[in-house]
C-alpha cells in the first residue's frame, strides 16, 4: 500500500521555515532560493489541506496547526538523521541502543560498567538521553529506559514490561559544617534544618518523617532541585540536608565531602528499573543488554 508521506524537501524546508519564522532565512540555511523554499511549503500545505503559516508585516508566521505539526516534524527528522547516521556507523549490525535514563543513577551507576560491556559484548553501542519521568515508546526513539519508582508507578508505565535491577534506601546527609561538633542528629533536630527538596519526589521528606513518627509540619518546604546531582552538590555546599539515596552518594560520602545527618535510612518502596516495550523482544541487541544489565545488577547486590 502506497504511504501517504509528504516529500522528504517539503518536510527539511518547513522545518527551517518553521524554526526561523522566515522564508529567507530557511532559504540561506538549506543554500535554496526563496521561491524555492515557499513553493515546497506551498505544495505541503496543499498536501495536508492546512494553513501551517500565516502573512504578517514582517514575512511570516506559524499558525497554530503550524506549530503542533513542527513539533512533530522536528522530531521525525532528528530521528531519520539519527537512524540514518547508525547505520552508517553500524555498517548494517543493528547493534545500536537508545536509553532514556534517570540521570544521576546513569551517571553513577551505569556508564561506570559500560566498559565490562563493551568487552562482553562489542556488537553494541549505547547511547543515553536523559529522562526523569515516563513516556510513551510509541512516540519516542528509545528501546528501553532505566527509571526509577513504585511499583504502582511502574505497572501503570502502558505498553511495557518491567525488570527490577535493585531496591532504593534513602538517608538524609550534608555537609560536615553543618553539624554541631559534627554529632549526628535525631530526627527531631533534622526538622528545623534547611531541608533540601527533589521535584520529582515532593513527599519524600514527609515520608522519611512520617517513618520516624516524628511531626515535621515543614517538611516539604526549602529549595527544590529536579536531579539528585544537584541535590548532592546544594548538600555540598552546605545549602541544607538532603534525602539521597546511598547509591547516588557512595563518592561523596567517602571523600567527606557529605556525611550521614541521622543514622534512619529508609528502604523506600521505590526501586531502579530496567523499561522495555511490549514490542521488544524480537530486539536481539535489547535482548543481550537486558541479560548483561540484570547480572550486574545481580552482582551489586551481593556487596
């Protein structure tokens, strides 16, 4: 059956038009005329039975339709360039891996194995873009993604399946100045201390209280920071304490640099998971990486 695609100049000249909210610039980007440039655009919005611009005083300027379609015409270029680039790397061994990856686990945890990986397994390349929430596959480029959450979280994740790699505990730390005679404190004295907030987790400090059946009716107030790399370097800097999980802060706790506020670690109910579609399995790429990533998680555990 014939695909009802636009053409491929239609498509790079719009989304130069779009990007520029102008005809000529698109046109010195792609090295074209002009009149070239407004009669690919021209043809497509025929195409599509849509007004994407609009004549303003100045030249032109997207309309809403516009703007929705070069949303999605941005990222179905990235993503042609991206496979076509693979596969001139690749020379046909399919051997490529996109992640989506919470950052600062990828960053601790992940890359520093990925050596054993490419020893075992030298057929395949990773990449890794950063994602700290779910999304859908079907929309995307990536082949897995490694997540962390409940698991409520991660059973309504539609259209996937799920591997645990490892549980989390948590434990606030800072820096040593901001201890008194550097004593370790009870959680009562934890609550009037600048508590640092992780966005993408906002009950955590009142999670971490409620287990210690201490009242903290400020716990989920102070200065929010979306990644835990961030948290840890505020905590550094000594900024306020911060609900970090052990993993993240192996480093920093050996270096001194942040040291345990109060000895209540607590074994969330949160876990590190490895994210694969439904449609995966016929991946073998996906396939050996999963085997190799459960292994090591596998391995982790035992230390």
């Amino acid at each position: 059956m014939r695909r009802k695609i636009p053409s491929t100049q239609a498509l790079i000249c719009f989304e130069a038009a779009a990007k520029h909210e102008s005809y000529t610039k698109a046109s010195e980007e792609l090295a074209l005329t002009q009149s070239a440039v407004s009669r690919q655009i021209s043809l497509l919005e025929t195409f599509l039975g849509l007004k994407l611009f609009r004549r303003t005083r100045h030249g032109v300027s997207l309309t809403p339709a516009g703007q929705a379609y070069a949303r999605q015409v941005t990222q179905r270029l990235q993503g042609l360039e991206r496979d076509a680039f693979e596969a001139l790397t690749q020379q046909g061994t399919g051997g490529h891996l996109t992640l989506a990856a919470v950052p600062t686990f990828t960053t601790h945890w992940l890359i520093p194995k990925l050596g054993r990986l490419a020893q075992q397994h030298p057929e395949i390349t990773v990449h890794i873009d950063t994602r700290t929430r779910p999304f859908l596959f079907a929309d995307s480029a990536f082949d897995a993604a490694l997540y962390t959450g409940t698991p409520e979280q991660i059973r309504n994740w539609p259209g996937t399946r799920a591997d645990k790699l490892m549980d989390e505990t948590v434990v606030p730390v800072c820096s040593p100045a901001l201890l008194p005679q550097g004593h370790e404190l009870t959680p009562e004295g934890l609550r009037d201390l600048p508590l640092l907030q992780q966005s993408t987790r906002p009950d955590g400090w009142r999670h971490w209280f409620d287990a210690q059946q201490v009242d903290a009716p400020q716990a989920g107030r102070g200065p929010r920071y979306e990644l835990f790399s961030m948290l840890a370097m505020a905590a550094t800097h000594g900024m306020g304490v911060a609900l970090m999980p052990l993993l993240l802060i192996r480093g920093e706790l050996a270096r001194g640099e942040l040291v345990v506020a109060c000895p209540r670690p607590l074994g969330d109910e949160r876990a590190y998971y490895l994210i694969t579609p439904e449609t995966s399995a016929g991946n073998p790429a996906l396939e050996r990486f999963r085997s190799w990533v459960l292994q090591e998680a596998a391995d982790a555990s035992r230390f």
